[in-house]
C-alpha cells in the first residue's frame, strides 16, 4: 500500500495536526505515503479565473505521480475534488492533447490517465478495509458520540469520485468512525456547508452557516465535531467564537480530523495525533483513554 501523498497548500500551514495525524496513523497501519517535493498547487483557486492554467496546474501533478508509477492520495477534500475532475476533463482527447503540450514545455512527462486520485478516507476504506481496521482498535471509543461534518468537495462531483459515496446521503466517514467503536449521530443539517468559501462575498452569511451546525451539535450534546478538510476545519474551529456571535451564544464544540478519532482508537498519543494544535480542548476525550 504505497501511494503519492498530495498535502496541498492548506495542510502544511493551516491543518498541521491533520497533516501529523494522518501521517502517524498511515504509518500505524502500514500505509506508505510517498512525498513528492515536486508538487505543486491542485489550481483550485485559478479554476474561476483561468479553466486552462487551473487545468494544466492539475495535470501537472497528476503526470508527476504517473512517473512514479503511483496513485494520488490526498486529504484535503477540495484538492482531491479538484485533482478528479481534471482527471475527468482531461478523458477528451483532444484537451488532454493540448495540455500535454504546455507540460513538456515545464519538463513533465505527459499525461497519459493511468493515476487513480482518491481521498485517505476512502483508501482506509476500499484498500484497507473496515474489518481489518477493527481489529486494530485497542481503545474502543463507545462512551463517546461525533457529529460527522463531510463538506461540499467529498464526494462532489459523483462521477469524478467514482460515486464512491451517495452525495445525498454520504455515509463513508460515519463508518470510519464507528469502526472506532464510537457513535456517529444522525442531524437535521448534516448537509450542510460549512459557508468558508463564501465569506469573502458575504461573511455574515458564511458564519451563520457555521453556526447553525455549531448549534445544532450542541444543543445535541456530541462529543466533538470529525472533519475531513482543513477549509473546513477552519470554518467551525478557528471561526467558532465569530460563528457562535452571529447567534448571540457561545460556543465550545470541539473540532477533530477523523484521522485523530481514528488514531486514539489505535492508541496513538495525543503528541503523535497532533492534539497540541486543537483550538477547543477536548480533555473529556483523551482523558477517558488509555493512551
């Protein structure tokens, strides 16, 4: 189980405890996540500006995993949304024609289709499996209940996802967390988005959108929030006190990475899960943990 490690831009600055989180837990579970030094930006934040330039900053990373004669896994979800759908585009002959053209231009080689892009929780998923990841469990967490947050990217867009999970009625994440032995709770706004990427047109709207989330998880009484995208994380977690004013409450949700609920019930620390870097503490959680 070898696999090219895209961490895309937001991980290594603004996630650091999903990065050293999923890093730890791949490395537990035996999972190799090659870097290669020469990636570059997915060109999500080009897309709107310039389809082309955003394609072939893409391409380029896909034909520089293909060299390597390996397969994408990334965790943020709106890189390895973005990383699909070129892939998708790029099956027009013609189009993947003309960027193989500015890529030999960059010293890449072309791109020819074979890399497969996926997101760590569904290589977790489809090439390790939930049995065997059971068995590795030594802290079930069964005391302790998550509100599961997917985000928009996840599995959007279906075909570029292989239609892995059901962009209606997402399921994967629930199922690594209760792997975990932990409960994963139903809501009225499971669905809904976490509004980080409209705030730059209206950030009133965008931090209502996070607290109604908020609100709803709390007045649940869940344990924490289980992110699986750093944007999204920022959105619930570094903005959780804006969010919570727009309501006139306050808030106190923590805001985990399934790869650290994963990774306590492996019996990683909290050191090797990145707990230092959590916003909200979560003492209730890794205080009731043989770690």
């Amino acid at each position: 189980m070898r696999y090219a490690f895209y961490p895309g831009c937001a991980m290594p600055v603004k996630a650091l405890k999903y990065e050293i989180s999923t890093r730890s837990l791949a490395r537990k579970l035996g999972i190799e996540l090659v870097d290669v030094p020469e990636f570059g930006c997915c060109g999500y934040p080009a897309k709107s500006m310039d389809f082309h330039v955003a394609l072939i900053m893409a391409a380029r990373n896909l034909a520089l995993a293909e060299e390597r004669n390996m397969d994408i896994v990334g965790a943020c979800t709106g890189c390895v949304a973005t990383l699909s759908e070129a892939k998708e585009y790029l099956e027009d002959g013609d189009l993947r024609s003309e960027v193989n053209k500015k890529l030999k231009a960059l010293g890449v080689k072309e791109f020819t289709g074979r890399v497969r892009v996926r997101h760590f929780a569904r290589i977790l998923i489809e090439d390790y499996g939930l049995e065997r990841l059971r068995k590795e469990v030594v802290n079930p967490l069964g005391s302790l209940e998550f509100g599961v947050h997917y985000g928009c990217h996840y599995m959007r867009p279906a075909r570029a996802h292989e239609y892995f999970d059901d962009p209606s009625n997402p399921v994967t994440l629930d199922r690594l967390i209760t792997s975990a032995g932990a409960k994963s709770i139903d809501y009225t706004n499971k669905n809904l988005c976490c509004g980080l990427t409209i705030m730059g047109i209206s950030e009133d709207t965008g931090l209502r959108l996070a607290a109604e989330k908020l609100e709803c998880l709390s007045e649940r009484g869940v344990d924490a929030m289980v992110v699986a995208c750093p944007s999204c994380c920022i959105a619930y977690e570094n903005n959780q006190k804006l969010a919570g004013r727009t309501l006139g409450k306050a808030f106190n949700v923590p805001v985990l990475y399934f790869t650290q609920v994963l990774g306590l019930a492996l019996g990683l620390s909290e050191r090797e899960l990145g707990f230092e870097f959590n916003r909200i503490k979560s003492d209730k959680i890794t205080g009731s943990l043989i770690l």
